[in-house]
C-alpha cells in the first residue's frame, strides 16, 4: 500500500512545462516530454495491474527500520524481523521473580535449620549435665549401702597363710566394699544439709545422732578391718640395689658401674604374720563389716522416720 500511494503522488503531480535556452532548447524538450511519458506509463501499469496487498503484521512481532526504507520501498528483511524485546522483558522479570522467591524460601529454610540445630544442641547439653551430676537423695544412698551387702565375699574354704594369691583375692574384695562405703556416707551430708534456723530443735538433735552413729560406724571398720587388710595389700618394702654391672671402656679404658634395683620386703616375718592373722580372723572381720553395714542402713532409716515425726508436729521440720 505504501508503494502504491507514492507511485500514485508522482503520477498526479503536474506535468513538467519545458522551458526554452537559448542552447540547447530541443533538448530540454524531448527529454521532458520522454519524463512525462515515462511517468504515465507507470501509473497506467499500476492501474491496470491490481497491487498485491501484503498481509497485516501484528505490530508487537514485527518492526521496520529506518534505515531499511529506500525511496518508499520496505524491503522483506525489514518485514520478516519479529520484535522479541517484549517477550524477553518478560522473560527476565519472571526469571528474577523465581530468583527472588527461592532465596527469600533458602533463607527461611536455613534459618529453620539453624534454630533447630541451636534447640538439639541446648537439650544435648543439659541432657549431658542430669547424667554427668546427680545428687543422690537419702533413701538412694541407703538402697546402695544396702546393695554392698551383697558384695561382700564369704570366707574361702581354702583360705591358708601359705597361700598368698587367697589371702590377697579375698582381701581386695573387702577393701573394694569399705572403699564404696566411705564414698557413700560422704553423701550423706550434702543430702541432709539445711540452714540451722530453717530446722527445729528435735531436726537438730536427729541429724547430730546421725552424724555420730555413722562415724561410729566407720571408725569400728577402720580400726579393725582396714588395717588388717593393707598389711596384706601394701606391705612395707624398700628400694635395694639387685645386681651391679661393671662394664669398661675400650677407647679410653675407664669403668662403668650400672645398679639395677628392686623392691624388697622389709621384714618377711612380720608379712607372715599379718597373712596368719588375716586367715585366723577372717570370719569375724567379714562379721565386722557385714554388721555395721546392717547398722549404718537402720540409722538412716530410723532418721527418715524420725523427720516425717517431726514435721507432722512443726511446720519447720527437716524432712526428706
């Protein structure tokens, strides 16, 4: 349509009159004349010839240029150039968009993450400090005095000075009892603590009977048992030198004295001893033991009974 509506002005514009010089005037002539018929020619071919309508082009897909118009004429490179900037626009806003949402749902994502990492590791924490102290209440340390009852080994049948593997077995044992004992009762102490004017006078005067009758009772197991056992398992020795090696120097002829030494017992005899009176009093040494053990678990119980009294009488009472 474009083409045809310039070729259309050139053919109504007025025919151009020829003018006269003095040189060269026929000329001039002709050539118009040869102009004017030239032009008629075309506009008659244009009539007769119907001009072929080119198909609309959306104007979003398609753009011409500037640049591509010569003299009215588009050429199809400037037709068949489909206009992309839009749907690339598009595009990248959308693509931008999806970015923006999958950070903002990363950020949300490692936040929750990091949070539920900070709660684990606090429960793991204080999980690990209930197990790593716990203190024990009174009735737990009765229930474990009470258990190392069952610990405690009978004499052996075959229990003889002589035999020093026996003795030293069945002494260990014991001490490995006494040992848990006195760990235990050291319990005793923080279990019952409460400051003197939040406890009555009688709460006073039963933790001051506790108190005494379980050092009575570690004392009777010191004086008696402990001593007869580490004769057994810690006798008294000495470093004495064992062997002397005399070596010399070839290169410069000089001797060289080297001491090994060893632990020796002090005095044998008095190790007999100890082992002959260890076997002769075992049962009564194991009695020892096994019946303070009785006792330290029935102080603690008439204790227990004895603050539940007295709270039901003073609201101030000690009670556990």
């Amino acid at each position: 349509l474009h083409i045809a509506q310039n070729r259309n002005r050139q053919s109504s514009k007025p025919p151009i009159t020829p003018t006269m010089s003095s040189v060269g005037g026929k000329k001039r002539r002709a050539s118009s004349t040869s102009a004017s018929a030239s032009l008629g020619v075309t506009a008659a071919s244009t009539v007769e010839h119907g001009v072929d309508i080119l198909p609309a082009i959306p104007a979003a897909s398609c753009a011409v240029n500037e640049e591509e118009v010569n003299n009215g004429a588009v050429t199809e490179s400037a037709l068949k150039k489909p206009r992309l900037e839009d749907g690339d626009s598009k595009h990248k806003e959308s693509d931008e968009t999806a970015n923006k949402t999958e950070k903002k749902d990363s950020k949300s994502t490692g936040k929750k993450s990091s949070d539920s990492k900070k709660s684990s590791k606090k429960a793991t924490a204080k999980k690990e400090e209930e197990e790593e102290y716990k203190t024990m209440t009174l009735s737990e340390i009765r229930a474990s005095i009470a258990a190392l009852r069952g610990q405690v080994p009978p004499v052996p049948s075959n229990l003889s000075p002589d035999d020093a593997k026996s003795v030293t077995d069945w002494a260990t044992s014991l001490q490995t009892v006494i040992e848990q004992l006195n760990l235990y009762i050291c319990c005793v102490s923080p279990a019952t603590y409460k400051w003197g004017s939040d406890r009555s006078g009688a709460a006073d005067q039963n933790l001051a009977v506790l108190s005494s009758e379980l050092g009575n009772a570690q004392d009777q197991i010191a004086s008696s048992v402990t001593p007869r056992l580490t004769n057994v398992l810690a006798p008294v020795v000495d470093l004495v030198i064992s062997k002397v090696i005399t070596s010399k120097n070839e290169e410069t002829g000089e001797e060289i004295k080297r001491n090994e030494f060893t632990r020796e017992q002090v005095d044998p005899a008095f190790l007999k001893l100890c082992y002959v009176i260890l076997c002769r009093n075992a049962a009564l040494i194991r009695n020892v033991l096994m019946t303070n053990l009785i006792k330290i678990d029935n102080v603690i119980q008439d204790y227990v009974k004895a603050t539940k009294k007295d709270a039901s009488h003073d609201s101030r009472g000690f009670a556990y």
